[in-house]
C-alpha cells in the first residue's frame, strides 16, 4: 500500500511539474493583457470603437469595443506599446507609450475627442485627467503644434481668452502673465507640477524658452486649492514631452533671421522595454533692434520615465536656463540705452513615483526642485552729467502717451556713485507633494493631497548695504471630490487648508458645477452646457514685500517694543475671491464651439507701498498720540515707504472664444475678452496725496506716480483684448496664422521727481496711457521628404511699436528661417 501510495505521489508531483513548464512556455499564459473602456468626453460608453494595439510602429492586435465601452486585447509580446483608437464621428488619437510585461494586466482607458472641435484631457482643473467637456472652469490647451515654430512661449500665451501679456521691452524683456485682471504675481506657474514662479509669485514668461515644451493648460479663476499659495489668479502649467518612438529619434533645427538672430536646437527621444527618455539642448540669441539689448539663452531639459511594472512608473524630468540679455531700459524716455545686463540661472526638477494600486486607487509622490538666481549689473552711468545736482541726465525728449498727452524735456536716468552695482535675487523652492485618488464608484471619485514646502530667499546689493535672507516652512492639505450624475450634471467640490509660517493659517475653497442642457450630438444647435464655479485664492509675500514690511522693519530697527505697544502684525496673505457663470453652445454637428463666460473678481487684503504719515492711521487700535509717537519713529529711521495689506479691487467682465474645425485641415480660433477693473480701497502715497504735473496744460489732472488712483483702473489691464488664429496643415505643407489685439490702458512713465530739476514735469495722466495695438504673426513648414522640413516664422508683421507699455519701443517686423532634419529609424 506504501509503495502504491509513493507512487501516486510521485506521479502527481511530475504532472505538477509539466503543467508549471507549460504554463511558462504557453503564450497564451505570458500574455500582456491590456483592457479599459473606450468613453466619449461625457464619459459615456462607444460602442464600435476601433483599437489597435502597436509595437515598433506594427499593428500587433486589433479589437472593437462593446456595447457598455469595454475592450480586451491579448499579446503574447512584452515591451513597449500604445493604443490607436477611432470611431464614428471622433477623431484618431494614440495613448501615451506604456510597459507590458509577462502577465501583466493594463487598464488603458481612453477618452475619444470630437472630430471637428479640439477638446482634450486637462489636468490642471481637478488634478486628475479629466475630458474637458466635463470641467466647468475656464481652461484652454494649447499644444505644441501651435508654437512649433516659436523660439518662446511669450506670444502662444497672446491666444488664450483672459490672459493679457505685457512684455517690457524686445526679445528678452521682461514679460508678465495677467489674468482675468489679477496681479501678474497672483499665478501658480508650473512645469510637471514644479512651481516656477518666484517667492511670492513673481514669473517673468521671457525666461521659457520653447524647447522642451510639448503642452500648455491656462487655467483662469483661483485654484489654491489644488496649487496652494500664489494661485489667486489663475494657472499656467507646462509639460516636458516624454520620448514615444520605439528607436532613438534625433531631430535638429536651426535657423537664423533679422537682427543678427539665430537659434539651435537638438532633441533626442525614444523608448527601450521599460525606459522612455526625452533630452534637449537650445541656443538661442539675437541683438534686437535696440542698442545695448543683446539677448542669449541657453536651455537645456530632460525626462525619463521607467517602468518596472505596468501599475508603477518612476519619473524624473529636469530644466535649466542661462540666459543673459541687456538692459537698455525706457529708451523712449531718455534717449539713450542704459548700459546693464541681468544675467538668470533657473533650474527646476522633479522626480515623481506614480502607481496604480487597482483600477479604483491611485497615488503619487512628487519632489520638485526650484532654484533661481538673477543679477543686475549696472555697468556705468550712462547719461549727460549734471555736477551741481551729481546725477545724468538723458537726451532732450518728448514723451507722448496714447491719451493725447505729451511732455518734453531730460529725465535723470542714473546718480552719481561707484560703479558697477549688482542687485542679486535668490529664491530656492524645495516641495514634496503626495496626492492620492479613489474611484468610490464610477461617477464619483474622491481625492485628498498633502504638500510641504520650504522656502529660502535673499535679496543682496552691497551699494545700499542690503543683505537680507528669509526661510518659510509652509504646509498645505486638500481634499475634494468630483463626479457626475447620469452624464449630464458634473460637480467638483474641494477646499485646501495651508498652514504657512509667515501668515499663519488660511483656507480655500472651490466649487464647480456643468450641466447639459442639451448634450452634444448631430444637429444644428445641439450641445448646450451651462458652468458655474466659486473659488477664494491666496498669495504669500514676495521678498521685497516681507523685507519691507512694516513689521519686519520694526523688528530690525529696534521696534519691538512698537511691535507690542501698537499691536503690529506681519505682512499678511493677498486675498482673491471669483466667481464665474457661462454658457458653451456647440454648433453644426459640433462643428462649431461657441463659449462666454462672465466672471466676478474681487483682490483684497493686497499689498502696497504706504508712506509714513499714513501709516499709524491704518492702525486703528491706537490713539492720536500713539499715531504721531509712531510716525516721528518712522520719520526718524528714514522709513519712508512701507509695505501693508491695505490695498482692493474688482476686476470682472466676460470672455468668449470660438472655435471652429472648417474641414479636417483647416481650423480656427477666435476670441474676445471685456475687462472692467478699478481701485475700491488704497493707502498708498499716490492714493492719499495725488501728484500733479503743474508745468503742463493738463495741471488739474491728479496723477499716480506708482500706483493707481481709487476710483481708476490697475495699471496695465487693459478693457478689451482678442486674439484670432488659424491653422491649416495639407500634404507637406502646415501654415499658421496668429492675431493678438489690445486696446489702451491705464500706466504711468514712473518718472516722479525725475526731471532736470527733480521734479515733475515729465508725468502723464495715467488714464489710457499704454497704446492699443495689433500685432500679427504667421508661420509654415513645408516638410520635403521623411528627414528633412523647411521652416519659417514673420513676427509683428505690421511692425507695431507699441506692443509693451510706454517707453519701451517694440521689436518691429522680425523673421527666422531654418532647417528641420529628423533622423533614426526603427527596429525591425
């Protein structure tokens, strides 16, 4: 019986054995399965969807979806693959690459996009990939297909509704975001989540070259919610491109063009098994047409992504800039360049852990590294000299601004001292983000995050004696939760709290509401969907704003005992609160996508500069003694200027954009957006006692030296801005075709005091000093064969010269040319 017995075992041990063996050599069982749900934007299933699985440029498998969306493909490979997906109706898309190995299972959802009207996945509205169709904010998507030819990113952000960029200067200029009438300091701008913005928000666009950029999502309204601090305005996140080709892809260009201008640029990208990787290196440098404005930047950028499994990838991508560009300053207010230079290294980084731990839950850990240097070197003291008053002046000009006004005379443009000087800025930004999503039934999805920040800055310029460092550790948390009922009502309710070490504690919450009155479909007029959103923002201090604060100053100048007796606080959070409701119409068989949105912004709790007098009145707590106790302190440490939180104002108005798919090739955009903005609260020296130019016909006119009046408009936000583009791609050729249009604004010539005789006979009325303009753009690329493309970009082809604010002439009628080779080929 024992012998039968071992026997048995012994037999039933090899079938085990054999059974193993082929379970490892079946190809069937090392299948790579790969299965999700094919949606339309609403998120309802299509059925009879075509998909395809690719490797190395080859169909592998095919399959159509069924009836409830879903779909299955089984491969016996491993490696590389992406899904090609189409249906009746919708347009052709790919996935992004992803790694399948031995046994693998793979959810690739996929969201088809209308055939005429682009509408694709943003991230920036909720923190998750989400249709556009079923965001009810504000966001626009610009891909790189748009800005193929630019050498920058400032003109592309020319095309979206509620953003008005002011570029102070050519090529190189400092260039500010503003959006829906907010500071140009109020936005989070990110690039794979990293801020790149300045302490305090502060971005200059100039500094973002093109070259590795694949995508923009502008998003307008606060979201401090998903961004935290800064993003009191709106949004603008950057993506790095990722490597897709299942070979090593080489692609140069250069070009050259007017103004002593030429650029080179190199891109390498592939995928290998479970690498993707992406690099890039660009040059690029031109005079300008301005003495003393020679502009060069070098960038240089990375991504690579590894999969060890299909539901976990490690990402770290990288960016660095040096560039260096002149400083000719105001020209058309002295007559001569300045002779300085500001020289900038950025370099951003992230490293991401991004898994999938079942088809419900997701989770993501992110570092993201910022570190910003930027000096301004003031050469010599370029100018005429005046030794009695021991400052130079600028050649005799005459002034005119856009209202009709004009001024003549010579502008004090530097002072007597030693030179060089340098001005030197550090901002260094160190954050860990978790975020993490859960699926608790399939139109309803919950998310919750967790960032901690810490923050390092200086300002340092050794001919004023200033050194100063600061060091906030700030946290932050969110949660939100978002879905949709049947399709037709999509909702997104969150709030955020941050916890920072310079204002304490503040909160955020956001709200938002879509519902279809209509869904899309077949018909003339069949598509009506209807937005709400509510949303409060905040924005920590810059460096400038914290270092002259009236606390800080206190605190350093041997205050404290002010501090305690009049109940002085730090510089404190801006404050935003919007809310915004419209209306999107798709017409002709969503051939046509009408939107118009009006919004409602209010800015609080700002921060300005207010002079010493006025400075105890805000202080309400105190009595008239203690008021005149602490301006004769102030007055006595030379404090005449000091930053508060007592500046508001509204900014509302509508904004509408059309887009229109004329055939397949042939697209257009379009848009219009009013802006009604004006000054309800401020204690600033201009606010409190107005200047006057009593030498000029306009005497009775009050003037803002600095900051604008109660009752008047910010400076620099225009009431009416618009933006036409057009693009068409056919065979080898693609042509594109952009349009920017902004009418006057209010500004000032900051010349205050600045005259020959120090005084102020070179000041304009602020009211719509800034020129209106139209500036119009055109490129194309014919593409000769599969390695080689001919290219060229016409910039301000109407040659404008009142492109950037009063004073600052711009880059009239400029053009590049150059070639595009791609080599590399694929395995086989």
């Amino acid at each position: 019986m024992s012998i039968l017995l071992q026997s048995l075992r012994r037999l039933a041990a090899r079938s085990l054995i054999l059974v193993a063996a082929s379970a490892l050599l079946s190809p069937t069982l090392r299948a790579v399965v790969v299965h999700g749900t094919v949606t339309d934007p609403l998120g309802r299933p299509v059925p009879g969807a075509i998909l395809a699985l690719v490797q190395n440029g080859k169909v592998v498998m095919n399959a159509r979806s069924g009836q409830d969306g879903s779909y299955q493909i089984t491969s016996a490979a491993t490696g590389r693959f992406f899904i090609l997906a189409s249906g009746h109706s919708f347009r052709q898309l790919s996935t992004h690459s992803f790694y399948g190995g031995t046994l693998d299972d793979v959810q690739q959802d996929v969201v088809l996009e209308p055939e005429w009207v682009r509408q694709s996945v943003v991230v920036t509205a909720t923190g998750t990939p989400l249709p556009q169709a079923q965001v009810s904010a504000s966001i626009t998507g610009i891909n790189k297909s748009s800005f193929q030819n630019r050498a920058d990113m400032v003109d592309p952000m020319r095309q979206v509704p509620g953003i008005n960029i002011v570029q102070t200067g050519q090529r190189g200029g400092l260039a500010s975001i503003f959006i829906r009438g907010g500071n140009s300091d109020a936005n989070a701008v990110v690039l794979d989540g990293v801020p790149m913005e300045d302490i305090g928000g502060r971005f200059d666009l100039s500094t973002l070259t093109s070259t590795g950029i694949s995508d923009v999502e502008a998003y307008r309204g606060p979201n401090s919610v998903l961004y935290g601090s800064d993003a009191a305005a709106g949004v603008v996140s950057f993506t790095t491109p990722r490597g897709s080709t299942s070979f090593p892809s080489l692609f140069y260009e250069g070009d050259g063009g007017n103004f002593g201008t030429y650029r080179n640029e190199v891109q390498l990208g592939g995928t290998h098994s479970k690498l993707d990787y992406y690099a890039a290196f660009a040059d690029l440098q031109t005079k300008n047409s301005l003495p003393s404005d020679e502009y060069h930047a070098i960038t240089s950028t990375a991504n690579i992504g590894w999969s060890p499994t299909a539901a976990t990838q490690f990402r770290v991508t990288a960016r660095n800039t040096d560039l260096a560009t002149g400083l000719p300053g105001a020209i058309q207010f002295y007559g001569i360049a300045n002779d300085a230079k500001q020289s900038d290294q950025d370099l951003f980084l992230s490293g991401t852990i991004d898994h999938k731990f079942s088809y419900r839950w997701h989770g993501l850990v992110r570092y993201g590294l910022g570190r910003k240097r930027e000096e301004s070197i003031q050469w010599s003291p370029t100018g005429i000299p005046d030794l009695s008053a021991g400052v130079y002046l600028g050649d005799f000009v005459t002034i005119r601004g856009a209202n009709g006004y004009s001024v003549s005379g010579n502008a004090i443009i530097n002072y007597f001292g030693t030179y060089p000087t340098n001005l030197n800025l550090v901002s260094n930004r160190d954050q860990l983000y978790a975020q993490t999503d859960y699926q608790i039934t399939p139109h309803v999805t919950a998310i919750a995050g967790f960032r901690y920040e810490d923050e390092r800055g200086a300002e340092r310029e050794a001919a004023y004696g200033i050194n100063e460092t600061l060091e906030r550790t700030n946290y932050d948390y969110m949660g939100q939760l978002q879905g949709d009922f049947r399709n037709r009502i999509y909702y997104s309710l969150g709030g955020g709290v941050e916890k920072n070490q310079l204002f304490g504690t503040v909160g955020a919450p956001h709200i938002g509401l879509s519902y279809y009155v209509v869904r899309p479909g077949s018909g003339k007029f069949k598509g009506t969907k209807i937005n709400f959103n509510f949303a409060k923002g905040y924005k920590e201090p810059t460096l400038s704003d914290q270092f002259g604060s009236l606390y800080t100053f206190l605190q350093q100048n041997g205050g404290q005992a002010a501090i305690q007796q009049y109940g002085v606080t730090p510089i404190g959070a801006d404050l935003s609160r919007s809310y915004d409701g419209g209306v999107e119409q798709n017409l002709f068989s969503e051939r046509v996508l009408l939107r118009v949105t009006y919004f409602h912004n209010e800015f609080g709790n700002q921060i300005e500069s207010v002079g010493a007098a006025i400075v105890p009145q805000l202080l309400p707590q105190l009595t008239p003694a203690q008021q005149a106790s602490l301006e004769a302190f102030l007055q006595s440490e030379s404090a005449y200027s000091l930053t508060l939180n007592s500046l508001s104002f509204r900014a509302q108005g509508f904004e509408s954009e059309v887009d229109y798919g004329v055939r397949r090739n042939i697209y257009l955009r379009g848009g219009y957006t009013y802006l009604d903005s004006v000054v309800q609260r401020s204690f600033s020296s201009d606010a409190e006692s107005p200047t006057y130019n009593t030498s000029a016909p306009f005497a009775n006119i009050p003037i803002g030296v600095y900051s604008p009046l109660r009752g008047a408009r910010p400076f620099r936000r225009p009431p009416h801005t618009g933006f036409f583009d057009a693009s068409y791609t056919g065979g080898p050729f693609t042509a594109v075709f952009d349009a920017a249009f902004v009418s006057r604004s209010d500004d000032s010539t900051y010349l205050g005091g600045s005259d020959a005789n120090f005084g102020n006979s070179l000041l304009l009325p602020n009211r719509n000093l800034d020129s209106a303009y139209a500036k119009l753009d055109a490129g194309g690329t014919f593409q000769a064969n599969k390695w080689l493309g001919v290219y060229a970009q016409a910039d301000n082809i109407l040659s404008s010269q009142h492109i950037g604010p009063i004073g600052y002439p711009s880059l009239p009628f400029n053009f590049r040319m150059g070639l595009r080779l791609t080599l590399g080929h694929s395995r086989q």
